[in-house]
C-alpha cells in the first residue's frame, strides 16, 4: 500500500512562514486611567468627609472635659463693699447730714468715702480716704475724674493744681467744674501720705469755686470719730498738733457760709 509523502519542511521555508515582527499589544483605552483616577478620588473624599463628620461630633463632648474647672470660675472682685460700715472718720462744722460707705480691698486696705448734701446743693462735698495702700495712685486729674465717675458725674474742667496748707502739711488742690445735667464749680483736693500709708482726695463745691481759705478750713475739719489703728492715729494726733488758728469757730463759720446757686 503506498504510503503518504509529506515534503520535508526546509529551515528556510519556516523561516518564511513564521512572522519574526514584534507581537502588537493592544491598546488600552485612555479613558480607563481618567476613570480609575476619579474613582480613587471619590472614594478619599469620602473617606474624608465620615472622618471629619465623626470628629465634630466628638469633639464639643472632649473639650467639654479638657475645660479646667478654674477656666469657669469669675475671679474674685478686687473690692468688696463693708457691710453697716461704722466711719472712723467725721466732717467737724458740717450743717447737714453726712452719708458714708465703706469697702475694702483685698490686699486688707479699706477705703472710706464721706458725702456732703448732694451735687447741686450750695454746700457739696465729697472725700475718699483710704487706710493701706490699694491701687497706684495716677496723676491728679486721673484720680479726681476715677472719683467723679463713680458718683455718676464727669469732668468738664480741671484746672491748674497748687499746693494749700493744712493741718496735713501741704495738700494739693485744683479748681474742678463737675457736670451731670448742669454744672457746679468746686475745688478738688488730694493729699498721698505713703510713710503712713494713709491718703485722701475729694472735692468741695458750691454755688462759686470756694476759695483757698474756705477749702483749707473744710480739710482742717476732717477729724477721727472713732478709728483704732495705731498709725492713723498718730496722723491725726500730729495733725492737730500742726492745726493753725486761721480755722476756729468764726473762720469755719465763714467757710460755710455759701450762697446757694439759683435754680432754673
């Protein structure tokens, strides 16, 4: 039975048959890339966004804990008023009553405050006196305005200071124009002792600016009614030793003898 005859492959002929061209690779779509992008994006904002929203929900709650309790509490008030305050202090020759109150700092100093008929009156006057030292003393026209603001009334003028003298040794004094619906003319008066850690300040006014002799002889007034600290008495014990003559019974008289302003 013959046999089938298959022709030899030749070297050459494969060769020819088989294609030595690099095999192409298919192209991938650009779009692919853009879209995985955009996915990987979505998915961190995402991410994101959970985060922070689980954050502002925990967050009041752990601040709420890291607050100190001190953070909360108000500081104590630098002054705090003296209940019933019994005035060591008076106003010798005042024709009408004296009003005081009283308030104490919290280094211990203790300040006293003695008011005079009321601003309008033909005979108004205001003085602070203060045992200890409290707070640091400004300038005389940063004083006075301190004090009028705390009895509701402003400075409308202030004018040049001098020095008057009284029982005290010299004080220093200004003409002053208060104002709080009109206006009354006063002389301002401040005296700083820091030896004896004793001071005062304050003013007296009237239906015109008193005059130095009148002004003096309202200082020479203020006495000590019933204070128990050793310094402070010897103050005023040196004080009336320092006393002149030029304030007895008739100047004092003088002294309080203003004319009332008119009325509108």
């Amino acid at each position: 039975m013959p046999r089938a005859v298959y022709a030899e492959w030749d070297e050459d002929d494969v060769a020819d048959w088989v294609d030595e061209r690099p095999a192409r690779r298919p192209r991938r779509k650009p779009l692919a890339w853009l879209r995985i992008v955009l996915m990987s994006s979505c998915s961190i904002a995402g991410l994101v966004y959970f985060a922070l929203e689980q954050e502002q929900t925990t967050r009041p709650t752990e601040r709420q804990k890291e607050v100190p309790s001190s953070v909360l509490v108000a500081p104590a008030p630098t002054w705090r008023p003296v209940p019933a305050p019994t005035a060591p202090y008076a106003l010798a020759g005042s024709s009408g009553a004296v009003a005081s109150e009283a308030r104490e700092h919290v280094n211990g100093a203790r300040e006293d405050t003695l008011v005079l008929g009321r601003f309008g009156d033909f005979r108004y006057a205001q003085v602070t006196l203060v045992q200890g030292t409290a707070e640091t003393a400004g300038s005389f026209y940063i004083d006075i305005v301190r004090r009028a603001a705390r009895s509701g009334l402003a400075v409308a003028h202030q004018g040049q200071s001098r020095m008057i003298e009284t029982k005290f040794g010299p004080v220093e004094a200004a003409p002053l124009l208060l104002a709080n619906k009109g206006e009354q003319a006063c002389q301002a008066f401040r005296l700083p002792d820091a030896a004896a850690e004793f001071s005062f300040q304050g003013w007296l006014c009237g239906s015109s600016a008193p005059d130095e002799a009148q002004l003096a002889c309202f200082i020479d007034g203020i006495t000590l009614a019933g204070g128990t600290n050793p310094s402070l008495k010897a103050v005023f014990a040196r004080a009336e030793r320092s006393r002149t003559e030029g304030c007895g019974p008739s100047a004092r008289t003088a002294s309080t003898a203003i004319k009332p302003p008119a009325r509108p």
